[in-house]
C-alpha cells in the first residue's frame, strides 16, 4: 500500500479488545484474500444484524496492525450508523485515532487518521479530507450504478488525489431496484463479492433470531397503483392504503396478533397513512409514536430512545427506520407498505433479525404481499423492468411464496411442508408447456423457489481432494451415489480457518462424527473407515445450477425406523479405498 499523509505519526495498535465470530472473521480475511489476487473494488455481504459495524472495526484495526500509516475513511448516510460505527471501533480498539465528519452529529473532524463521516458533509470537501488510502462504504447499495451522486463525486475527488485508492463496500443488499446486482454492469463500482453469509445459517447456528412470515386478512391492494422506476408511485400507493376501512381491520390484526409480542414496528406507504395509522393504534391504548422525514430531530430521538427503554410499544414510520436503527428487542414488524424493492423488503424484514433476552423470533405481518412479490425473506428473487419510465400498473408477475392455509405462514412456491404446523401441500401437477424464469436469482437461503429435489443415497465415497491452487488446504470431497446418472457432491473445508472451519466441524457432528471434528482430511479419512460416521439416506439437493448443490442430508435409520443424529456412529459404506477414480 502507498504512504499516506501520516508517515511520520506511526501508530501503536494494541491487540483486539473483542472477540469475532467464526463468519466475521472470515469476513475481515476475504477482504485481504481478495486484494491479494483480485482486481477492482470488493463487496461484502452481511444480512442485517450480523454485525457489519464490528467487521468494519476489526478489518481498520487488521488493516493499520500491519499498514500503521494508511489513511481509511468510512462512509455512510444516517447519522446513528456513523456514531454506531464509530463506537464500535472505539469498544475493538480504546483509544484508536477516529474521528467522526458529519452535521447532525455536530462534529467536523476532517484530519483523523480513521474517520467516520457521512456522505452528505463530505461529498463537496475532499480537499479538507486530504490523501486517503482505504473507503469502507457502510450500505453501499445505496451507492448509483450511473451518473455522478454524491458518492462517485467524492470517490473521484478522492481518486484524483490517490490514483490506487481502494474502496470496500458492505451492505445487506447487493442490488438496487431495476438495475440487478451492484457488481454488474460496464460502470459498476464494485467488481464482485469478496464473502457472503447465509441468513439461514446464521439463524440456524443462534446468531440472528428466526423469522415467520404471515400472510393477513387485510391486504393493501396494488390494483391499478403505476410503477415509475421500478416503484410504485408514493401518491396512488398511499391512496390505496386509506381505501375504506382497511386501516381500521389492518390495526385490529396487528393489536390481535401482537399481544404477546413486546415491540412492534409498522412500516406505511407515507404521512397520511401513517398518521391514520398512529390514530388507530393510539386508540387502542397502546404506547405509540409516529415518526416520518419531517420529525424534528429531537422529537425522533426522544421517540426512539423511549421505545428502546420499554417506554413505547410501537413506532409507526415512514422511510425513516430500513436503515440505522438498532433495536434488536422488536419482535412484530406490520409491512403496510407494499414495494417493488428487494432491497427496502429486506431492509424492512431486517429490523426484527436481531437477538434480545427473552425474544425467540420475530413475526412479519405482511399486509403488501411483499413475500409474494419478491420471495421468503431467505431467497430473494431480483427481477428487471421492462422499462425504467414505465407507468403501467402491471400486476404481480410471478407469485414467489405462498400462505398455508392453517397458519397463513408465508413459505416458498415449492415447500410442500409448513414449518410451522406441518400441513402438507398436495404434489403440483406437472406443467409441461411451462418454461423456467431466467430471471429468477436466488439471493439468500435454502428455501427454494424451484428445483429442490430429494434422492435416496445408495452409496456414500470419501476422499481427499486438492484445489489447483497450491495455496488452499485440501478438503473432504463427499460424493452421494444415487442412481446411474444421479450424482451429488460436497466438499467439507476440514482444514480451512474461520466459518468454514466450523460448518465443516458441525457437518461432521450431524454425520454422526465424534467431537472435536478431525483438524484434518487424512485423520478423518482414517476415523470414516473406522466406522465413525452415520450412513447417509436421503440427500436434498437443487439442480438448478450446472451441477447439483447439497442442500441438506438425512441420516439412515439405526433401529425401528428412528433416526438418530447423537447415537454412536455407524459404519460408513465406504471409505477413501473404495473410491473407483
């Protein structure tokens, strides 16, 4: 890396006061394993509540333990993600050299070596900012895929000043509405996803809360709403949202099914709406606030501190809470507001992903057929418009999820089972003359759109595999034979570091493993042929890809009919030996 502005002030960084977990560490060492063989601008992609802030803190402090002089400047649009990552530094790292630029926090720091800034106080004022070797852009999703907008404007400034200046984006999202992924295109900024985690994983292993999406009674209807952008029109939206009495049945379902919940968070399609809204819920006599864009600063903060004391049960808001907010106890979030962004759905849904003492989930009231739009929260479909200027009302062009019809769980087209009471969906009808979407991307998740298959296991191979990279550490290749032309492979990363380490270790722990996993593919060759690992019986697998993907495995049934994942192992059918290559 180039020097910077501060080669005579080299910094002393004392070890990491904060422990990260497995995927966040993997995080921080993909950013460095990306600018050690890539070109171009890295993303990062970390479902809300997974802990960006703390990536963020431990990548500035991984970064200047080894470069004491780079000059890194972190972006963002809201005030509270600015002091929130500014804090979080400050807890990693005590005393470390961070300032903060930015008007609504009333701070003009522009000389600290790490400075946290928002983007609306330093677009115009590079030259203050001065040489700058390191952008971390917090939610850069946000970021225009064209034209020049206020981050490209200083990025170039920056640029100009600094021709190898590095910019590391991080968001939840990784697509813009109408314009697909954020790494595509001939003016991308970003030049592709240096790591991505699972949502289903990290609620699966207790580090977000699980959600459950529910369909309602009420629904606001987007019959005849146009569509300018690839978002329905704000006026005709809200309109649609004061039809009748829909407000009054709407806040009636959220009181009925929020009465065991401890915070509610309502989303409206604007100001009339969500003062209607607030009305309703005020009558009811639930503690609630309202606030929007115009809400004095002070006014918003108090509300916002009173609901994160207990104090208020409910906010009600427009465009003000998808990003920013951190309230991880809120365990009811009501979608009033139907939308054609993927990315704002998610952002939505993310509010309620985080963990809180006593909460066990979070339930989605989705009154905007928001999951029928655009897919379970776990497997976002991106689609593209037809055309950015159109006004058409066009509707819902393909249905993405759908509602049991006992618990009105919202689930994925192709789930046969309800997770949640277990009603059984009939096997669909084959259609022949039906052709599959191209359009459709799996975003995030295992709960598939289409294409998940089961298949019966009728012989299991292990062996060693090694990458062509001489770099990378050999893997466990697992190859599930199930019919003449039915093959399934999965490679598990033994002797990798961070997350993938773990899934490796707890793969081999559902496969029947004794703990610790084996630090290595030849010891755990050695424990499979001994016997240590369960027979496999069904393996789930989508084949909509070039090659089948593993999605899950089922284990043989020891004794009457009774799967058992903690019993002793059992003999494997085969170990590396056997394997005919």
């Amino acid at each position: 890396m180039t020097a910077s502005l501060f080669d005579d002030v080299p910094l002393q960084v004392p070890p990491m006061a904060l422990q990260l977990r497995p995927y966040q560490q993997e995080a921080v060492d993909s950013i460095f394993a990306w600018f050690e063989k890539e070109t171009g601008n890295p993303l990062v992609v970390l479902p809300t509540g997974a802990g960006k802030s703390l990536v963020l803190a431990a990548f500035i402090h991984a970064v200047l333990s080894a470069y004491p002089r780079e000059r890194i400047l972190v972006l963002t649009h809201v005030k509270e993600l600015i002091a929130q990552n500014h804090a979080q530094l400050l807890r990693c790292w005590p005393g470390a050299p961070a300032g903060i630029c930015s008007a609504g926090l009333r701070r003009r720091e522009h000389d600290a070596p790490i400075l946290f800034a928002g983007i609306q106080s330093t677009y115009r004022h590079a030259a203050k900012i001065g040489w700058t070797d390191l952008v971390l852009v917090d939610e850069a999703h946000l970021i225009p895929k064209e034209g020049f907008g206020m981050y490209r404007k200083l990025l170039q400034d920056l640029s100009s000043m600094n021709s190898k200046l590095k910019v590391i984006g991080l968001t939840a999202t990784p697509f813009r509405t109408g314009e697909g992924s954020l790494d595509a295109g001939a003016d991308r900024l970003f030049h592709g996803i240096a790591y991505t985690a699972s949502l289903v994983e990290l609620i699966r292993d207790g580090y977000l809360s699980p959600v459950t999406s529910k369909s309602t009674a009420a629904e606001v209807s987007t019959a005849g709403v146009h569509r300018v952008g690839g978002e329905f029109v704000a006026k005709e939206l809200e309109d649609a949202a004061l039809q009748g009495d829909l407000v009054q049945r709407a806040v009636a379902e959220i009181v009925n099914r929020g009465r065991d919940r401890k915070a509610w968070l309502i989303f409206c399609c604007g100001v009339r709406h969500a003062e209607a809204v607030y009305r309703e819920i005020e009558g009811a006599g639930i503690p609630v606030a309202c606030i929007f864009g115009d809400t004095l600063q002070d006014e918003r903060d108090a509300a916002i501190e009173a609901f994160k004391r207990g104090e208020l049960r409910c906010i009600v808001n427009v465009n003000v809470l998808t990003t920013g907010f951190d309230a991880p106890h809120v365990d009811l979030i009501a979608l009033l507001r139907p939308t054609c962004s993927p990315g704002l759905y998610v952002q939505m849904v993310g509010r309620g992903l985080r963990r809180a003492p006593g909460k066990t989930d979070a339930l989605i009231l989705d009154f905007g057929s928001n999951a029928v739009r655009h897919g379970p929260i776990d497997a976002i479909a991106i689609t593209q418009p037809k055309d950015k200027g159109s006004t058409t009302n066009e509707s819902v062009e393909r249905v993405l999820a759908k509602s049991c019809p006992k618990c009105q769980t919202l689930v994925a087209v192709a789930v046969r089972q309800c997770p949640d009471c277990g009603h059984m969906w009939p096997e669909p009808t084959p259609d022949h003359a039906a052709k599959p979407d191209e359009e459709a991307k799996l975003v995030q998740g295992t709960h598939p759109t289409g294409g998940i298959e089961r298949w019966n296991v009728q012989r299991t191979f292990y062996r060693l595999h090694r990458s062509k990279d001489p770099k990378k550490p050999p893997t466990l290749c697992v190859e599930y034979r199930c019919g003449f032309h039915q093959t399934a492979r999965e490679w598990i990363c033994l002797e990798h570091i961070g997350y993938a380490r773990t899934k490796a270790a707890m793969w081999w722990k559902h496969h029947g493993g004794q703990m610790p996993a084996p630090e290595t593919v030849d010891v755990a060759l050695t424990r499979i042929e001994c016997g240590e690992l369960l027979d496999v019986a069904v393996v789930t697998v989508d084949v909509r890809g070039e090659y089948p993907e593993v999605k899950g495995t089922r284990m043989a049934a020891r004794e009457a009919g009774e799967h058992d994942f903690g019993a002793a192992p059992k003999a494997a059918d085969s170990a590396a030996s056997d394997i005919p290559f």
